[in-house]
C-alpha cells in the first residue's frame, strides 16, 4: 500500500486498529504490519488464516471496513494482493507476539524464479532454511510461492534487532543461497528486497 504523506499517520491507526482486531479472530494465525525502511509511505500487511473461512468471516468485521473505507481516500492507488502458500512444508506461522517487535530487522524479498530452476531453488531453499533459523537472533525465515504465478516467490526474514541480522550477513551460510540464487533466479535477488520496520503496534 502507498499512503499519501500527509495520511500516513491516520492510515496507520486505522490499519493498527485492524491489525489488533484481526488478531483476535478465531481463524488468525498471525497479522503483521510492516513500512518500508526507504520509502515510509510504503506499507506491507502480511496476514495468515487458518483457511478460507476465516479470511472471509475477516472481510466483514468493522475494523476491516474501517480501514478500506480509510484506503480511499488515504492511498494513492488501491490495495494490492498477493495470495501466498508455503514453498516448503515446513514454512512457518509467523509470531503474533514479539518482544520489542518494533527494533526487529525485517527483510522481503520478492524472487524471480527461472522455470526450469525450479527443482534447484526448491531443493537449495530447503537446504539453507535449518540453518538460517538455528543463527542467534533469527525469528522466521520462510519462502513463499504466489498462488496465481509458480515462478515468483516471496522470502521473508526476521530478526531480533539490525546486529544481529547484521552478523548473519557475515555467515558462509549468505553466500551459499546467493550462490544458488545466481543460477535459479531471472531476475538478481537484490532487485526485490527490501528492508522493514514492524510497526503493527505504536
């Protein structure tokens, strides 16, 4: 979501509002708010249900409304949507709950893959995924497919503050996905990444 300077505050509490609503629904796994390091006004919601029911029962609730009623006049352009699955079967639930959540790094990165790499990205995101999760201070690292295109993935990494992502970026365990991802994906990794504030509470 792109937020008009001037709205982005109010945006934002009608968002929260949501955002803390949802999080009591019976089918939320986890709702998550995010704003880009670089361009501020750019937001990202990343939410899982139990199912499509409950994502539906979600659409209905006042604090939902709230917010898209907020969205058109607050937003340049509407809301965009991306389904997701998990591009492996032991893809994570994201944390509802986080210690000072608001000092976590937070990394997307949208990914590219070549099809006929897709055996190859699958098996070398499998390969590294144990090992980024066991590094100190690592919350989540998942991979996730778009439903309406296979070849495009979104890869999510949090991290309990920016040092600890940053000696993360010092480990072998960088260059052996990067190294990987030179041959699997169409596009370079560093085109769709971006860095994240969780901002899903003030």
């Amino acid at each position: 979501m792109h937020v008009k300077a001037a709205q982005l505050q109010p945006f934002l509490q009608a968002l929260r509002h949501n955002a803390a609503n949802a999080r009591k629904e019976a089918g939320n796994l986890s709702f998550t708010v995010f704003q880009s390091e670089s361009a501020p006004t750019t937001l990202y919601v990343l939410e899982q249900w139990k199912d499509q029911a409950a994502y539906e029962t979600h659409m209905t609730q006042p604090a939902l409304l709230e917010m898209h009623k907020a969205a058109q006049a607050d937003l340049e352009g509407g809301i965009s949507h991306m389904r997701i699955v998990p591009a492996t079967a032991d893809a994570g639930i994201q944390p509802k709950q986080i210690d000072h959540a608001d000092l976590t790094s937070n990394v997307l990165v949208f990914l590219s893959v070549k099809a006929s790499e897709s055996s190859k990205f699958h098996a070398d995101v499998a390969k590294v995924t144990p090992i980024f999760r066991a590094a100190p201070g690592n919350i989540a690292f998942d991979v996730y497919q778009n439903v309406s295109d296979s070849n495009e993935m979104v890869q999510l990494e949090r991290w309990t503050t920016d040092a600890t992502h940053q000696d993360n970026l010092k480990r072998p365990v960088i260059q052996t996905i990067r190294a990987g991802y030179a041959v699997t994906l169409a596009k370079p990794m560093l085109d769709g990444r971006v860095l994240l504030k969780d901002v899903t509470s003030e």
